[in-house]
C-alpha cells in the first residue's frame, strides 16, 4: 500500500472520531501544512508580547543607540 494509498484510507476514518478527536486532527493536518509552507502562527503569549512591543516603541520606552553601546562597551562585547 502506498503512502497515499494509507492517507486516503486514514482520512475516510477520521469521519468516525469523535468531534474532539477530530478537531485535533484538523488543527493538526493545518499545522503541518503551515509548516510545510512556512508559515509561522504566533501562539496568544507571542502575540501579546509583540503587542507590548509595539506599544513601547509608541511611547518611546527603548534604549538609544549611545546606551546600547555603553552597555556593550561595559561588559566587554
């Protein structure tokens, strides 16, 4: 039996799962496409700390350049 042959078998069983299962599959086979892709998707965590990223940058809470290299010339980099 070939690869595809296994995937198309697998596929008409996923109907019979439970809905859980099921979504779990779905959510699954939609990762691996994304992956296959390349397609990042940002998890809530990563969505959130890009969002108080963003919102330093606005209220300008980031280090200078001057400071950046005063750190860096401190610990020796």
């Amino acid at each position: 039996m070939t690869t595809r042959e296994k995937v198309e078998l697998l596929l008409q069983q996923v109907v019979d799962l439970p809905d859980e299962a099921q979504t779990e599959f779905v959510q699954s086979l939609l990762e691996m496409r994304a992956q296959d892709l390349g397609i990042y998707r940002l998890d809530d965590d990563e969505r959130d700390a890009l969002a108080r990223s963003g919102e330093d940058v606005r209220r300008g809470r980031f280090a200078s350049d001057a400071e950046v290299d005063a750190t860096f010339a401190r610990h020796g980099a």
